[in-house]
C-alpha cells in the first residue's frame, strides 16, 4: 500500500523492500511478535500516534461511527508542539532524499491514524 513517491504505508507484518527507504514505526508500542531484525525500522517515532485519550475514546466504538470524529480530532493533535516537531522530522527525512515508509502494525489500516498522518506529511511537504 502507497500514499504517494515520497511516503509510503506497509503493515509491520509484510517484508520490507528495498524501495522502502527510511522505515518509521508510527504506533504507540512495538508490534507483537516482530523481532527488531524482522522489522526492520529505521526510526521509531511514538510522538506521532494520537493521545492515549484520543485512541482509547476512538476504540470505544467499535462500530465505526466515530472515524469522522476521530480524524477531526488527531488532525488537531497534530498541531500541537509535540506532534508538530515530530511531522517535521519526518518533513526533513523525506527532504533528505525519501522515501519514507510509515509503518505500522494496526489491522484496518484505512480507519486508523495512518491514513491522518500520511495525508497531513503530504500537505506539510506540498504546501509548506
């Protein structure tokens, strides 16, 4: 899976490939039952997941209805100073000669932080 050139979503589970350039783990903990090795990331940036409020109050819902909500809410968080230094570590990676694969291991990748994150890096790198 790919949001763009420049950055890249893949699932923690799938290989890495050699067109992966800088891997970033983008969730809260290490992935369970993936050795360091097996994993293969280059930076771990945990500064980048939502708040343990915003996630806990995300997955109380388990039907979904709360998404819109959700990414409204981590779109915010991401302004903040702690998220914001993050992204722009992230901006600098890319601009050092990129790619980079955000990497996580959440099953339903689509309806989680990931998507939010890889469309905010896009609009920092296009419109910063």
């Amino acid at each position: 899976m790919s949001s763009s050139d420049d950055v890249r979503v893949r699932r923690v589970y799938d290989p890495a490939e050699d067109g992966d350039g800088t891997r970033v783990l983008v969730d809260r903990l290490w992935p369970r039952g993936v050795s360091k090795e097996r994993a293969a990331i280059d930076r771990w940036l945990k500064d980048l997941t939502p708040s343990d409020e915003l996630r806990s109050w995300y997955h109380e819902d388990r039907s979904g209805t709360r998404y819109d909500a959700f990414v409204d809410r981590y779109r915010a968080e991401l302004a903040d100073p702690v998220h914001t230094a993050a992204v722009d570590e992230l901006v600098g990676l890319v601009r050092e000669g990129g790619p980079v694969t955000l990497v996580t291991a959440v099953k339903d990748v689509p309806h989680s932080h990931v998507p939010v994150l890889a469309d905010h890096l896009e609009h920092e790198l296009h419109h910063a």
